[in-house]
C-alpha cells in the first residue's frame, strides 16, 4: 500500500504504543493521514485496517458524543474515505467487520437521538451520513427509531417537522440559534467537502415511499404523551393543527420532494429552501 500522508514511523509508533482504552490523544491524529490515504489508494492492506478499526471505532465516539475536534476531523475524513473509496475500503475491511462498522454507524445516531434537550442541528448530520454510506442503514435505522424509545422518536419527529413546517411556523424546535437552521438537513459530516457526500437513488425511494402522511400522523399520536412535556394543550393542538394544513395545502409534499432533489445534488456548498419562510 502506498502511503503518501501517512508517516510509517509515526503510524508504527502508534501501533506499538496506543491501547484502545487508553486516554484519546493527539497522537490518534496519524489516523487523519491515514484515512486520507485510504481515500485515494486502490489497494489497502487489509491487516493494516483491522488493527487500526478499533481505534477509528474510538475517534467516532469521541466525535459524535464527546464532541472532541480532533477526533471529529479524523471521522470527517474516514466517513469520506468510506464514501468515495467503498470498494476498496470495503473489500479490505471484509463483508463482515464492515456490517460490524455499519451497526456501528447505526448505534451512535440512534445513542444520539436519544439525548435529551438536544437541538435537531447537533444529529441530522449523522443521521443523513448514517444512510449515505449503506443502502441497508435506511431500513435498519427506521426499524429501531420506530420501535425505539419516546424520546427517538421524538427526536426522528423534529427532523419531519423541517419537511411539515416552514422555518417561521415551526412550533416543534424553539431552541435553535442561527438563522436558517432548517437548511441543517442537507448536512453530512464530512468537512468542508461535506455536500460531496449524498444519498443515492434507492435511498431516495426508500425516504419517499416511508415518509407519508400517514407515517408522519401515527408517530405524532404515538408520541402526544411525550410531547406534553413539552406542550401545553393549546400548543398541542395547534402543533397538530399546522400538521394537517401542512398535508392540505402541500406543503409537506413539496418541502420532502425539494429535500429529497437536494440531498442527491452536489452542485452546490451550502443549500438552502428555495422558500424558506
């Protein structure tokens, strides 16, 4: 395998000296050079990458829940690497440790829905990667988030809302900060070339043919005791009132079909409704 970003000195040194339940250091910072290489190397030695999944096992942890920068700039760069170089990446890893990898994926974005007083903006991006580096996550992760906890399902709700309500008529996400955040549901993580990763064909038809009307009203009645935490009476009818304006005057249906035609495209760095109030 050629290593053009790698140090092999450093990468031994590391090899030799790192246990996975040792502290996270910026020594894992090798594993950056090294996903780089994995990106752009037709042949990847796959003894090499088995040694070194369980510390990118680790980065990802550290990334997604702890939210360390370091270990957030190596994900970026190995979700990349997993993306544009699948089949090399893949065949070294094997069929097997790579379903591992995939469950993985699957584990932290479920593990992060299910964070409390979370902002929607804080996971899209995972979840949106989750389904773009396998067709089988799409259908796994809606199997566990449907038949997951209150707060899962709370949480797979506000990202729905973005598709039911406008920014400005959104009753379901009161704590945001920046300006636009719904444009959040294109994001991947991936740095600065996130917008290069996108979902394909058969996880676009998955989405459109899942998310209906009818899937979006039975998990907000699934959810009305959990959202009374959070809503009075007033709210909650109101909320449910919006929902069903959204499905008679088009709204959703026209909000999912710009997202689904947006989140396949990558023309563009940053993307935005065409309509957003």
């Amino acid at each position: 395998m050629q290593l053009y970003e790698t140090d092999l000195h450093k990468l031994r040194e590391f090899l030799a000296n790192e246990k996975t339940e040792g502290a996270f250091t910026e020594n894992y910072l090798i594993l950056y050079n090294f996903a780089t290489d994995c990106k752009y190397s037709s042949h990847i030695e796959s003894d090499l990458i088995l040694r070194l999944l369980p510390f990118y096992l680790k980065t990802m942890e550290q990334a997604v829940l702890y939210k360390n920068t370091i270990a957030a700039d190596i994900y970026f760069e190995l979700n990349q690497a997993l993306f544009f170089n699948r089949n090399v990446l893949w065949g070294a890893i094997g069929a097997t440790r790579g379903q591992q990898l995939m469950t993985y994926y699957r584990m932290l974005t479920l593990k992060k829905m299910e964070l409390q007083n979370l902002r929607p903006s804080e996971w899209i991006s995972l979840f949106n990667t989750t389904v773009a580096l396998d067709d089988a996550n799409i259908l796994k992760l809606f199997c566990r988030i449907f038949e997951g906890s209150c707060q899962v399902r709370y949480s797979f709700f506000q990202y729905l809302s973005i598709l039911l309500f406008k920014e400005s008529d959104n009753l379901c996400v009161l704590n945001e900060t920046r300006p636009f955040w719904t444009s959040c549901i294109w994001d991947f993580d991936g740095g600065y070339t996130a917008k290069r990763i996108f979902w394909n064909d058969y996880m676009i038809d998955f989405f459109n043919k899942e998310v209906v009307e009818e899937r979006a009203i039975d998990l907000f009645e699934g959810i009305k005791p959990f959202l009374c935490g959070f809503f009075n009476e007033d709210s909650m009818s109101l909320l449910q009132e919006e929902m069903y304006r959204s499905f008679d005057t088009g709204i959703f249906r026209n909000r999912k079909a710009e997202f689904l035609k947006k989140i396949q495209d990558t023309s563009k760095t940053y993307t935005y409704w065409d309509a957003t109030f």
